[in-house]
C-alpha cells in the first residue's frame, strides 16, 4: 500500500488543504484537523470542561451543504482563516481577534441564510487534547481510494474521494480490505496507527466538494451494494513520527 494523500481540515465543516508531510504526535490528533468549529446557535460545549457533542450542534456539510462552495485556507502562524468563493475572497478574519472572528462569524450566517441558521454562529477553538471530530475516536481517519472506486461505480458516476473528508488516503490495496484492519495496526512511514474502527456514513457525503450541489445518495447506494453504510477507518496514532505522501503502508498484526 502507499499513502496517495494527505488533508486536513482547520474547521470542521469547512474544506480541505492537501499536506505533503505530517508529524503525528502519540496519542494525539491529526495536526491541526478540526481545531476550529462553528457554533450554530448555543451548543453547550465548555472550553474549560470539554466534551464531545454531536455534530448536529454545529455548522456542517450533513445540513449545510452551501458550506463545499467555499474555499478556506488556514495560516497557523498568523491564525487567519481565508474565504473564498468562485476564486475570490469574501471573507478574512485572524481568528485571535474578537474582530477576526467575528467577520468569519458574520459572513457565515449571511451566506447560510435564516433558514439554516438557529442561532448566533460562533467559532469555538478547541482546548489542548481535545478536537471537534464527528467520532470520539476520530484521531486520524483513513480511506481505501479503491473502496471509493467501488462506490463510483456503484453509482454509476464520479465519486470524488473528498465527499469521505479522511485525513490519510491509501491506494494499492484491495476494495474493503479496511473491514479487516479494525484490531491491526497500520506503518506509515515513521509512525504506527493503531485502526480502531470502521467509520459510517451520513449524509454529507452526497454533497459536491467544491460547489455544495447535493447531487447523490452515497449512502443509499453503499448500503444497498454492499450491505453497510461504512467507507474508512479511524485510527489512533500508536507510535508519532512523520508521515509523507508517497510513504509505504505496511498491515501488522
């Protein structure tokens, strides 16, 4: 196997920004995934106290399809978040300001619209040791890109990988091998994932990366051709080290 890919998402509902290396710590997240969230009305999450909430409490592509027509681009060192849309910026913010904030903030409900809108929308950053993942165990996610074939031609039309939003993508392994791994332990270049999961599917995965169309039923069609609802595993990272794209992926028992 190889690992074809490498993304991460700043926040959580928002695009995707290809990385070529990674340094995964042990017992950690994937670096800098779903570091940020947005707060679609009072969701009850304490910095101080963090816990997991449904993703349902936040701003995300399962209800706000909209979301896949924007662009974002997150600059770690000077904390800006960049907007845009069709090519052209629409919104800035560094998200360290109460001002940087809430220009994120303020874009995101106009451009959503009342009717998907319950609330104040609000940017939460997540304390250390904590990330707004869908998952509890959602460390690091992982896809098998021929899995994703399979679904493609399942629905008879173009199934972009990035519908599945994993951090890693694998290739050179057969379709569903993933279904084996929970229990097993994955080598990707320094480090060693410990594959916890299967991870299932909702209905974020029917919307467009890139224009926000909900134009299919993935999970419909995995469900009825080949009896689950499951694309991916999560994984917690066992042994950190760096990982890069190109990198052998070798299954240990």
């Amino acid at each position: 196997m190889r690992l074809a890919q490498l993304y991460r998402y700043p926040v959580k509902g928002l695009s995707p920004e290809a990385l070529e290396t990674a340094d995964l710590q042990t017992d950690g997240y994937f670096p800098c995934d779903r570091l940020f969230a947005l707060e679609n009305g009072p969701s009850g999450f304490d910095p101080s106290a963090p816990e997991h909430q449904p993703k349902i409490k936040f701003l995300m592509l399962m209800k706000n399809g909209a979301l896949a027509g924007l662009a974002t681009r997150y600059d770690e060192a000077s904390a800006v978040l960049t907007l845009s849309q069709d090519g052209h910026e629409v919104a800035r913010g560094d998200l360290r300001t109460v001002e940087g904030r809430t220009e994120i903030e303020g874009f995101l409900a106009d451009y959503l619209g009342a009717a998907e809108i319950r609330g104040r929308v609000r940017l939460l950053e997540a304390p250390d040791g904590f990330r707004f993942t869908d998952s509890k165990s959602g460390f690091v996610s992982l896809i098998n890109l021929a899995s994703v074939a399979a679904i493609e031609a399942a629905q008879g039309a173009a199934v972009d990988p990035l519908r599945f939003r994993g951090n890693l993508y694998v290739e050179g392994v057969d379709a569903w091998a993933e279904a084996d791994w929970p229990g097993k332990r994955l080598r990707v270049g320094e480090a060693v994932l410990s594959v916890l999961k299967m991870t299932d599917r909702c209905a974020a995965t029917g919307v467009e990366p890139g224009t926000g169309r909900r134009d299919m039923d993935l999970v419909q069609t995995i469900r009825k051709a080949f009896g689950h609802i499951d694309c991916g595993v999560y994984a917690r990272v066992e042994k950190g080290g760096r990982i890069r794209r190109g990198d052998e992926v070798r299954l240990e028992g």
